[in-house]
C-alpha cells in the first residue's frame, strides 16, 4: 500500500534563489551551516548543496510541502524584490514574508510595508530585531509605529524570537513577547524558534494571549533539550497555536518533517500544527 503523504505548510524555508544564496547560510553551508545542524542532529539538505531550486522543489513534492513561507533577512544580501520575482517564477508554491529593519528609519519601513504588503503580494512582515547592527528588544519603542501599521492593515508579524546565537540571551526574554501582545491585541504575531530555550514561558504566553503562535522548527524535534514541552503543548491546549517549519536549509525538509512525525504528536495533532492551522493564520480557505 503506497504510505498516505501528509499536507504540509513548511512556515520558514528560505530557497536557494537569487540573493538568497548569497546570505550566510548557503555561502557557510560546509561550515557555520553544517555545525548548526550537527548540533540539532540532521543534515545538510543536497538541493541547497547543489543551490538548485528543481531539486528543492522535488524535495518538497516528496514529502507533501505543497507551500513554503519565505522569509527575508534584511540586513544580509536578501532582498524583498526577489520575494516578487520567486512568486512569478514559482506559482502556488511559496507564501512571502516581507523583511522590515525598523534601524532604517519608520518613514522607510512603513513605505515597504506598502510597497510589498499592501500594493505587493507579500502576507506580512518579517523582523530578526536581535541581529541587527543595534540589537533590540521585541518592545522597543521604535517598532511601535510598525506594530501599529500591520495591526491596522491586519497582516501578521513574523518576529525571530529564541534559537541559536542571539547577542544577549535576555533579548528573547519573555516578557517583553508578552508587554507587545497586550499592547497590539488585533496583531498576530507568528514566533520563529519558539522562544527557545524559553519554552513553557512562550507557551503559556501563546495559551493566555489570542494574538500569540509558535512556530518551533526545528527545536520541536527529540534532539533538542526541552522539545518536549512543544509536544505536550500541541497535542493539548495549543493545538490550534503551533505551526510547522523546517529552517531550511539549515536542516533538510527530511529530517525536520521526519523529526516532528516522530517527536510524540498524534496524527491529529500533526494535521493541525503541519497545515490546518497555517491555512487558518494565513486565511488561505
């Protein structure tokens, strides 16, 4: 009997396309890229080796992915012209974040919020505010105007917020996350790397605030200290407030999809937290 294939939403893949390759991961794949996956215990995926898109597409077909949501990482070589050229080329296949940088100024950031999310086919934005050339904190000030406009506007925020390599740790810290859900209650706010390592502080933020999803990746899987917590959560009171994704290329569609049908969530659960619960966030209905 030919094994049923599960429809899945992969919420941060970033694809060997254009500026893309040029960031830190593809260009240090043999290096920095290979020791991050070393240490979540996967490995380095041969489309983004070979920096080949058929091959990332096959990849995807392989395992049900049938939209990847794209990121850009301002302040690297990314660049959120290729999010419109990648939608062209590549119909149906990816959903777009558009990267803000709120150091360039709010009178800019405002206006590529317009450019590529309100005139564009961007569905929100994307904000890595740890690692910019002045690392912030979630609650600054100086993204209020930013917040405000995508509450206004209503299309989420895609903030990377826990995970590997950040400047100071107690720039994830918690309650920062929660002071901005308060403060913009009609904002949605999509957590990339699941607050890690502050795992059952960004669930209980997640449980208690509407406007609050996780999207774990790849700390979500049985080699990660504390993955366990994500699993619990999913298969009980955030079923409908966990997303799915992989950090591609950092790890390989294969072994994140793999890692999480394995990681202890039922089938249930893995239908919601894979695509049902993206399509919602992401009003594809």
């Amino acid at each position: 009997m030919e094994e049923f294939i599960m429809k899945i939403i992969d919420f941060r893949l970033r694809p060997p396309y254009k500026r893309f390759k040029d960031v830190g991961l593809f260009v240090n794949l043999e290096t920095d890229t290979a020791e991050i996956a070393r240490k979540m215990g996967t490995d380095i995926p041969s489309s983004a080796r070979n920096l080949s898109m058929d091959e990332l597409i096959a990849e995807m077909d392989a395992l049900g992915i049938e939209k990847g949501v794209v990121p850009v990482r301002k302040g690297q070589s990314d660049n959120n012209d290729d999010l419109i050229d990648l939608l062209q080329d590549y119909p149906g296949r990816f959903i777009c974040f558009a990267g803000i940088d709120p150091l360039e100024g709010t009178e800019k950031c405002l206006a590529e919020i317009e450019k590529y999310v309100v005139e564009g086919p961007c569905v929100g934005i994307v904000m890595e505010l740890a690692f910019g050339s002045e690392p912030m904190h979630v609650d600054d000030e100086r993204v209020f105007p930013i917040y405000q406009r995508c509450q206004e506007i209503q299309v989420p925020v895609m903030l990377q917020f826990g995970g590997l390599f950040v400047p100071e740790q107690d720039l994830y810290y918690p309650n920062d996350l929660d002071r901005i859900a308060v403060r913009f209650p009609k904002l949605n706010f999509i957590i990339v790397h699941g607050g890690y390592p502050f795992i059952t502080e960004i669930c209980h933020i997640a449980l208690n605030r509407p406007n609050v999803y996780i999207s774990p990746d790849c700390y979500a899987i049985d080699t990660i200290p504390g993955y366990q917590d994500y699993v619990t959560a999913a298969n009980g009171s955030l079923r409908d407030k966990i997303v799915f994704g992989t950090a591609y290329p950092i790890n390989s569609l294969e072994s994140i999809v793999e890692g999480w049908k394995k990681n202890g969530m039922t089938e249930e659960t893995l239908e919601d937290v894979m695509y049902n619960n993206a399509v919602r966030l992401l009003g594809l209905e």
